[in-house]
C-alpha cells in the first residue's frame, strides 16, 4: 500500500460540537479550501488531482489535509502510484463549508 498505508490519523485538533460531528480547530487555507471544496459535489466526495487550471494538486497539500482529517486515502491508482488519490471526510465537509459560509 506504499506511503499512503503509514499515514495516521491525528489524536488533538478536532472537537466535538451537539451533533457528535468532528470539528476541526484548526481552519484550512485558501488553497486547501480549494482542493476540498471539489469534492463536495463529487460522488462518494473524491477529491480532484489536479485545480481548475490543471496543474496537480501538491502533494503535501494533499498529506497536511489527510493529516487532519479533512481527507482520507481512497484507492491507490496502479497506474500512478504516487498519486494519492482521497475522499472528503465528514470532518473536511464541515470544514470547508465553514470556511465558505
């Protein structure tokens, strides 16, 4: 499973608010928000590699959101195995709604 089966999940930076939905602490940036609002629309919520002028999606970008658990690891693409490929998480959906509101 290469790198992606030795990401953890991390323990602090999320609380929990009334309806038992992780809440993020920390905000997303800008371009965070932009990789993670893709995947609202998306089936399932799988998140783009490439931004809307088609340059790829940096992976540390994609780790740091993994990392906090805006995102998480979907499949490993056989063709491309340094891609990661991701799905929102309930957590990241909160987050990036949040940071649109």
């Amino acid at each position: 499973m290469g790198a992606v089966g030795k990401l953890a999940w991390p323990a602090d930076g999320f609380i929990f608010d009334s309806k038992n939905l992780l809440q993020p602490t920390v905000k997303p940036t800008e371009r965070e928000v932009s990789y993670l609002r893709r995947g609202l629309q998306q089936p399932g919520g799988k998140l783009p590699l490439f931004d809307l002028d088609g340059q790829e999606f940096e992976p540390a970008l994609i780790r740091r959101c993994v990392e906090r658990g805006w995102a998480m690891p979907w499949f490993s693409n056989p063709l491309k195995p340094d891609w990661l490929v991701c799905k929102l998480t309930p957590s990241g959906r909160a987050a990036v709604e949040q940071a649109l509101a």
